[in-house]
C-alpha cells in the first residue's frame, strides 16, 4: 500500500511540475517580415537577446523576408545576419593580402561575408519591447552595398 501511494504521489508531483512547466513558460509567439531595400531578405537569422538579465535568448531562420519564433517579454537586443559568397574582385583582393596568399588552408571560394551593416547585427541599433501587445515585428533594413 505505501508503494502505491508513493508512486502516486511521486506520479502527481511529476504530473503538476510539468503542467506548470508547459502552461508558464511565458513566452511569446512573434512572427514578422524582414526587408533589406524594400524587398524581401532572402535569406538569414533573426536572434533576440535580452538587454539585461531578465528573459531568454531566441533565434530562428528567415525564408523569403519571413521569421516566426517564440521569445521571452522584456527589452531585447535583435541582430539580423545573412551571408553570400564573395565575389571574384573580393577572392582577388583577399589573395592579394600577403598574409593569406601563402596559407592552403585559406579558402575563400568556400567562405561567405556578412553582408549587412554592422547596425543590424555586431553592433544593432534594433531593440524591442517584447510584451503580449507584439504579434507581429517586421524589420525594414537598408544597405547601399550591391549584392
């Protein structure tokens, strides 16, 4: 009898502590576009960090000018990464520098360069209240460097 009321109640407590877990994990479902010069970012990362110590980091991928995720509520960092291959001028101009051009290992054909400015991802200026009120956040980047 006193196995059966153990496991029961062992049982219970496992039961009530992942209820809890699953309804109050307070966080918040935002979705929203991301354009770069009006059109749709082709492709990249959205994270969202938090500016101080309360709530949890997020990130997730954009698709076609698109990101969904799920974030904490709080004030929050966002940086927005997206990448391409470097062009042939830049391969030369990378070979060019004597410290690579005698490095096998230094491959740039394979690499890809962080194309958008600093201000969206190293050093954003983007931050956000995260709150119940945010559904959506879109994110309208520009960039004079041609892609």
């Amino acid at each position: 009898m006193k196995k059966n009321i153990f496991a029961l109640s062992t049982f219970l407590l496992f039961l009530s502590l992942f209820y809890y877990g699953c309804n109050n994990d307070r966080l918040l479902s935002i979705s929203g576009n991301v354009t770069l010069d009006g059109k749709p970012l082709p492709e990249g990362i959205i994270m969202f960090l938090p500016s101080g110590t309360e709530g949890n980091s997020a990130s997730t991928t954009i698709t076609n000018g698109k990101y969904s995720v799920r974030v904490s509520p709080g004030k929050m960092v966002i940086r927005i990464l997206a990448e391409r291959p470097y062009t042939e001028e830049e391969i030369k101009k990378l070979r060019a520098n004597p410290m690579y051009n005698n490095d096998p290992m230094f491959q740039p054909e394979k690499m890809k360069k962080q194309y958008l400015p600093q201000k969206y991802n190293e050093k954003s200026l983007l931050n956000e209240e995260i709150h119940g009120n945010n559904k959506s956040l879109n994110f309208n980047l520009e960039c004079s460097e041609e892609l």
